[in-house]
C-alpha cells in the first residue's frame, strides 16, 4: 500500500511539474520581499569554522530582516532533564539587538544534516518515552523565549513527513499534532510547518500549519541521475501553492530555503574540491538562484548556505559569495 501511495504521489508530482512548465503565464515578480536567513552554528563548526564569528559577521554585513535559529535538542538537554541554552541565548541576544526577526525551529527533526538531532540518552528509551521528552523540551525552549517580542513565529519540526531523507527513528506521524498542539497552548505566534518544495505533495504539511514553508532547491547530485537541474519555472512554487492552500487553509507561504550553496557529492561541502562545489552552486548561480526566487511571485524568503560563504572566504581564501552576498542584501 505504501508504494503504492508514493507511486501515485509521484506521478502527481510529475503532471504538476509539467503544468507548471508549460504554463507560460507568468506570476508576478515579487518587488517588496522579506528576506531571511537560516542559520546553523553546527553546520559552521562542521566546516572548522568559529561559529560566533560567523553569526556576527552575518548580522554586521547583510541586510537580512529575519533569521530561522535551530534549538538543537541534541545541544540543549545532552543530560537528560539538564538544559543550556548558552548558544541559542548567544543567537537570539544578537539578532535583536540588531533588529532582526526571528523564527525559531522546534523539535527533534532540525535543519542540516542528519536532520534529527536526538541526545544520546534519547535514543535509549522507547519511542513513546522519546515523544514524551520531546514535548517537555518543546515546553522549556518556548517558555524560555515567548517573552522576547523579535520572535515572529516558531517552526515546529523540519520536514517532518519526508520519509527518503534523514537518519531518523520511525516516528509516528501524528506526533507532530501534539506539538503544534502544545506549541499553540504555550503562546499565540504563527507555527511554521516546511516541507520539500520539489519532493513533496505539501498537503498534509499544510493541512497543520499557519505559515507553510517550501525548499526551493535548483540542481543537485543525485546517486542515480547524477547532476541533476529541476525543471520546474518560477511559477510552479506559488502556483502549487495556491492550489494547496485553498485546499488546506493555512495562512500564507513563505521559502524556507533557498539554495544558495552546492549539494555535496559526498555528503560533507568541506571534502569536495571547489571545482566539485561549483558544478551545483557557482558564482554565476548566486544571482540566477536570487532572481529565480524573485520570479516565484513568493515575498518571503530564507537563504540558505550562508555558513559555506564564510568557508570558502575562510578556509579557500574565495570571498566571491561573501562579497556576492553584501551587494545582493547590503547592509546601507
């Protein structure tokens, strides 16, 4: 049943993709757009990288309003029932003190790779136990922040119902409503819900969330198909949209990550040499990549792959997408 069901998914996938295509009307570039950033201090000190520095840079050289911050719970409660929240303070302190928006992303499945970020004692206890101390986790993290009034909306999960991708226990997927239930009693903000915005349906993301958020992803390394340019126009993001959100509710929708850095061969940017990294994201894609998020008619939009800008800067002594970055979102 269950390959059946994703036989079907996919074929729907495929008929939208082709109406999207070859719907030559085109959507109305968005000329007032709300840019964000996401940001992970993990994915920075995968790339031996000091993660401040990169954060502070960030805020100091880019006009982005709005950061999306993870709250590792792999980071947070590494003892079971003991918090720190060193890093996340360090986050949220900086990012209001420089005007800045932030949304904060809730859960056990975070942004960056392995995608769930579960502390060692976690994985020794049942699922049920596990979904239990992922609420109480939940609680502590909004508490902690639901007074700071930069906070504009907390996502709760990260692409919690795409099954192919992540090293993930295998969860029930009505967990999920507890903790947007939980959220909701704990304080009034929007949820955000993400989802793959070439991989996925979007419903029964949208179906549950105040705000849905979509990849917007434009080539990648794929193990069967190689290298790898989606085909979808502009357009097929918010048209998609539209349609879903008639069907599903939920208030408006926004890109949560825009590629702006190379999918890596291997899994790790840092191994792949930099001719590797730009046969998926190079300097002449930063603008394509920017412009082609215009087009989508879709006026809030996260970048993502900040971290491997610093890198290359950093590490390969390549500033091309630092200093791409401060004149695409300059800081006046």
């Amino acid at each position: 049943m269950r390959i059946i069901k994703r036989t079907i998914l996919f074929l729907l996938l495929i008929v939208i993709a082709i109406i999207g295509y070859l719907n030559f009307d085109s959507m109305k570039a968005s000329e007032d757009i709300t840019w964000g950033v996401g940001f992970s201090e993990l994915q920075a000190q995968r790339l031996g990288l000091d993660w401040r520095k990169v954060y502070l840079g960030m805020l100091t050289d880019f006009d982005f309003e709005r950061v999306r911050l993870s709250s590792y719970w792999n980071e947070i409660e590494k003892e079971q029932g003991v918090y720190n929240f060193t890093n996340l303070d360090f986050m949220v302190s900086e990012a209001t003190k420089n005007g800045r928006q932030i949304m904060i992303v809730l859960g056990r499945r975070q942004p960056r790779w392995p995608e769930c970020f579960i502390p060692e004692w976690a994985m020794e206890v049942s699922l049920a136990e596990q979904d239990a101390f992922v609420l109480t986790y939940i609680q502590k993290v909004v508490e902690r922040y639901r007074d700071n009034e930069a906070i504009i909306a907390w996502q709760v999960e990260n692409e919690y119902f795409l099954d192919a991708f992540g090293v993930c226990p295998d969860y029930e997927k009505s967990g999920i409503d507890k903790e947007i239930d939980l959220v909701k009693s704990l304080d009034s903000r929007p949820v955000a819900l993400t989802d793959s915005g070439e991989l996925s349906f979007w419903y029964p993301t949208a179906s549950r969330a105040d705000i849905l958020g979509t990849t917007m992803y434009r080539r990648v390394f794929n193990p069967v198909f190689q290298y790898a340019t989606y085909p979808h126009r502009p357009i097929y993001y918010s048209k998609l949209g539209k349609l879903v959100q008639s069907l599903a509710g939920f208030d408006r929708q926004i890109i949560s990550e825009l590629q702006m850095e190379p999918w890596s061969r291997g899994g790790m940017l840092e191994e792949d040499s930099t001719e590797e990294n730009y046969k998926t994201f190079s300097p002449e894609n930063f603008a394509e990549n920017v412009e082609y998020a215009k087009d989508s008619g879709i006026d809030e939009i996260y970048i993502w792959g900040v971290e491997w800008w610093y890198y290359m800067k950093d590490a390969r002594g390549i500033d091309t997408f630092w200093e791409q970055g401060k004149d695409a979102f300059r800081i006046d």
